[in-house]
C-alpha cells in the first residue's frame, strides 16, 4: 500500500498524539466482550463462525487460523497508522539541530 503526502498528512490530523482515536478504531474492528454489554447485544462477528457446520477439524483449524491471521493483520495496520501519524517530516540536518538541542536540556 502506498501511503501519498496527502494520506500521511489526513493521518496526521487524526491519529498524531490522539491514541484514542485508535483505540476507537480498534473497538470497531476488533470488539471485545468484556460482560458490560446489555443481554443480547453483543456484538462479534466471530461468534458467527459456523464451527459445528465444518465436515472435519481441519477445516475448523484452517478457519480459526485465518480468523487469528485477519486479527493480526488489523493490528498490525492500526500500528502502523499510529507510526505514519507520529513521523515527523524533517530533513536530516534539522533532525541533527533537534536532537542537539535535546541533549543539551
């Protein structure tokens, strides 16, 4: 995925020192019962995975190792826009004078 001026700059606006709105995100995407919830609205796609319907184990194993690779995949991506969010654009000698004037505090 090839992430344009344009995209890191809305990433920017959103998520730079705002790991809340990823939490958020993450709420969405992978929700969590926690037995909060009010009886009957839980909500998690997972639940509808129709694992007595499966003509063997394996198969049961291949899709539970597809839902654990889907998971990883959706936190690794929210990882990463909170990577692309907090990069500073900076050219490298202004990178030098920052740090500079860091360690000299």
């Amino acid at each position: 995925m090839r992430i344009t001026e344009s995209d890191l700059a809305i990433l920017k606006s959103l998520f730079a020192e705002n790991e809340a709105a990823l939490k958020t995100l993450r709420k969405v995407f992978l929700p969590e019962i926690t037995g909060d919830e009010p009886v009957g609205q839980i909500i998690d796609l997972w639940l509808t995975l129709p694992i007595d319907s499966y003509k063997d184990a394996n198969e049961a194993v291949i899709n539970m190792k597809a839902r654990n690779l889907t998971i990883t995949h959706i936190e690794q991506c929210l990882v990463r826009l909170l990577s692309l969010a907090g990069k500073k654009n900076e050219t490298i000698e202004q990178t030098k004078r920052r740090l500079e004037q860091d360690s000299s505090k």
